[in-house]
C-alpha cells in the first residue's frame, strides 16, 4: 500500500509540475518590422525561451500579451515561409530559411569538450566558442571545457582566444568535441628585437627599426648589406667595390661610424661577418639607434645591429631548396669612351709643349699611330680582350626545420660563387661554403637549452694588386 502511495503522488507532482511549465509560462512582447537579431533578443528577455536563428531571418511583425507557448510560435514565423518544432526543453527550433522547410529543421543537442594548447598539452581556460551564423556560444571554464546546449547537428563552432589562431570545427552530429589551439607565430609588425628579449612596437618608447626576411630575400646579391641597403631608416650604406671576395661596405647609423654588430646574442668584431651571412638563414634584424642600443655599453656608441637566425617550430618537418642563377654586366663601357692610341699621344705631346716645350712622340711617329697600319704602330683594345660583358653568378641553399613539443631544429647548408670581370677564371673568383644549425631544447617548464653551430669556408683569388 505504501508503495501505490508513492507512485500516485510522484505522478500528480509530475503533472503539476508540466501544468505549471506549459500553462503558466506567458509573454507580453510587441515587435514591429524587428530585424531577426532584435526579435531573438527581446524573445528571449522577456521569456524562458531560447531563440537559435539565422540571419537570413526577414522581419518580424509579433504582438503576444499573456499568451502561452503553444501560440508564441505561430505568431512568430506567421508570414516567414518557416517551420518551427517545440521539443521538451524551452527551446524553440526553427528552420529559418523559406523554402522547404520540412528538408531543413535543425536537429538539436548539447555539446561539450575540452579546448587544451596544442604545443604545451595544457587545458585553456577563457576561450570564446561560438555557433557559427548565430549569437549561440559559451566560455571555457578554468579546466578547458565547455557545454552549449540547443547545437543544430550540422553546426560549426568557431574556437577565438586572444594570440591563439582562430579554429572551426563541424560538429558532425557529434556529442563531444575536443580541440587544441596553437599559437600563432610572433610576427616582425608586432615585436621588434630589443637588446636580449623583445618588445612590441607600441610600447616601444627607444628608436629601433627592423626588417622582415622577405625584404632581405627580395634583391639577390652577394652580400648581406647590398640587399638591405636603403631598406632599413637612418641606416647608411655605401659599397666600396664589386670586386668579388671584398667585403668593405661602410655601414652606419645616421652617419656616426660602424656600428656593434651582435648575432645570436654573440658580439661580433667586425661588420664583414655581417655582410658574409647567408640572407636565407636570416630571420630578423634590429638595428638599435640612440640610447635603445645603451643595453650594450660602450661598444654600441654607434649603434647596434641585432640579427636573429631562423629557429626550429613544433609541427611537421619542412625542406627548403633555393636555387638562384644571375647574370650582372659592368655599369659603364668603358670600350665607347675609351681613347685610341694616337688621341692620347697627340694629348701627351699638347701637355708637354705646354709645360716643358718638347714633345713626348715625335712626329714621323705619330703619323704612323695615326695610320694605325704599321706593326708596332697600331692600337690595342684592352677593354675588349681582357673584361667580360657579362658575368654570371650562383647561389644554393637548402635547409631544413621542423621539431616538436620538446625539441625543434633548424640546419641550413648554402654555396656561393661570383665570378669576376676578368676573362681569365684564375684571376679573380670567389667561393663561400655555409652551414647552421639551431637546435633547442625544453628541459623543463619555463627552461630551456639552445645549441647553434655555424661554419664557413671561403676560396678568394684575386690580382696581387687591387683593383680599385
């Protein structure tokens, strides 16, 4: 008897309870010509309802006072094309778009997950989840995860957290979705190199500029101060020779004299170890003017030039082969304002009568380099049998970078070969052999361990005099 007792109340407190929802739930809204987005919010402020929709909603015309859920609807999408279904949550389900609307209702369900780092394994806390094309989403709590209840099963999630790259996922009727975000890689236009760490450029109160890898890369030469030259502001540089092997630019800073040259964190002696770089391992450069380069002391007087090499990353390993061939001819032919033989003789003679009054060539001799016949008499292009029109010039580099979440790597090979002038190969080349490798290493939280190894061989042959 106790038994019949307590099924017949738990039933009439079911029944009560389902009165109380359905017939005591009323609405006193009145909207005109409302956009979709005005009509979801004003639906559900003044309801328990919630209003999932699409933005192709057209306007809505409503006038509801103390009405029950069971006309809230109709009254709604009275004139939109749409259909609508009213399942056991106070939610309110629609397909919202005209035409077949049978084809298109929404399923409807709750999903939930965990959002973790993709590179640390750590779960995230804060990140914004959104359905997307509605005003449906939630926040993840301190331990990554989320719910958001009334999901269609074809529904998008877009997953957004300041500095990560924004994900979306498809649900794909699924119940649980996990995902990891990364972080998106540090871009020059936001952080510039400053001394021994970084900064970002609006905070940045010290005179630094920098230059991107692509600009380096965009003009191909020989030396890594020919390709940023007139690149980088207040940064002067004037290339004393194009002799190939010679590496003598004057580099300053507004004009005050060679600058400190720091690469890796590693002071240098001199700029030639900049201009000997190879610009495909290059990832950034700093050039550090006025009292932002005083971190260094004494030494920075004129400035600093900061270069960082490439590094690893945590992802799938990448091979890189660049592989260039260039052609370059003197600025100035000499060949068409060079002078013959008997013009700069018969000068010679001028300046001498002038000066001490005996000439240099005496007259039977320069008639015959005039009549340029005589063996012994005639002229002698030496323009033309000794310099080239055309040089040509080779550069190869492959590298390789990849790692994961405990050791990335970054190793580089590179050859180099300028050819001089000079018809005769033996008399002026030069030859460069590079190679880098970056590796780090996450010891532990907050810690970690980097190894660079660089090398470089060089083969010069030039004149045993100048030739400049």
């Amino acid at each position: 008897m106790r038994y019949v007792f307590t099924i017949f109340f738990l039933g009439i407190l079911q029944v009560n309870i389902f009165v109380a929802y359905s017939q005591d739930t009323n609405l006193s809204l009145k909207l005109s010509d409302a956009g979709s987005l005005i009509a979801s919010d004003n639906f559900t402020t003044e309801s328990e309802f919630s209003f999932l929709y699409n933005n192709k909603l057209a306007d809505v015309n409503f006038v509801a006072d103390h009405r029950s859920r069971e006309v809230i609807p109709v009254n709604l999408f009275t004139g939109n094309e749409m259909n609508y279904v009213i399942p056991e949550s106070k939610t309110v389900t629609s397909s919202l778009l005209p035409g077949n609307p049978e084809a298109l209702i929404l399923q409807q369900q709750s999903v939930t997950g965990t959002i973790t780092d993709v590179t640390t394994g750590e779960r995230m806390a804060g990140v914004n989840i959104q359905v997307k094309g509605t005003t449906l989403g939630a926040i993840s709590d301190v331990n990554g995860r989320f719910s958001i209840s009334a999901v269609p099963a074809d529904a998008v999630l877009v997953f957004s957290f300041i500095g990560y790259n924004t994900l979306e996922t498809a649900i794909k009727g699924r119940n649980v979705v996990d995902v990891a975000l990364t972080s998106q890689e540090v871009g020059l236009d936001e952080v510039v190199v400053v001394g021994y760490g970084t900064q970002k450029k609006e905070t940045l109160t010290g005179s630094v500029s920098s230059i991107k890898t692509a600009d380096i890369l965009a003009t191909k030469t020989i030396s890594v101060a020919a390709s940023i030259q007139g690149k980088i502001p207040g940064v002067q540089i004037r290339q004393q020779t194009g002799e190939p092997g010679t590496f003598n630019s004057r580099i300053s800073i507004r004009g005050f004299g060679e600058p400190l040259l720091v690469i890796d964190g590693v002071v240098r002696d001199r700029m030639a170890d900049f201009e000997r770089l190879n610009p495909e391992d290059i990832e950034s450069i700093s050039v550090l003017k006025d009292a932002a380069a005083s971190i260094y002391g004494l030494g920075a007087a004129n400035g600093v030039f900061i270069v960082t090499t490439k590094r690893g990353f945590s992802g799938k390993t990448e091979f890189s082969l660049n592989a260039m061939h260039s052609v370059k001819s003197p600025t100035n032919d000499w060949s068409e304002i060079n002078v013959d033989a008997y013009t700069m003789r018969y000068m010679f003679n001028e300046m001498r009568r002038n000066s001490e009054g005996v000439p240099y060539t005496s007259e039977s001799d320069l008639a015959k380099w005039k009549e340029n016949t005589e063996p012994g008499f005639t002229d002698y292009n030496w323009w033309d049998n000794i310099v080239r029109k055309r040089v040509h010039t080779n550069e190869v580099t492959f590298n390789v970078r990849g790692g994961n979440d405990v050791i990335t790597f970054f190793s580089s090979l590179g050859y180099n070969n300028d050819g001089g002038y000079f018809k005769n190969n033996e008399l002026e080349q030069y030859e460069r052999y590079t190679f880098r490798t970056n590796v780090e290493g996450r010891l532990a939280r907050g810690l970690k361990l980097g190894v660079s190894f660089y090398g470089r061989h060089e083969n010069t042959i030039r004149p045993t005099r100048g030739t400049t």
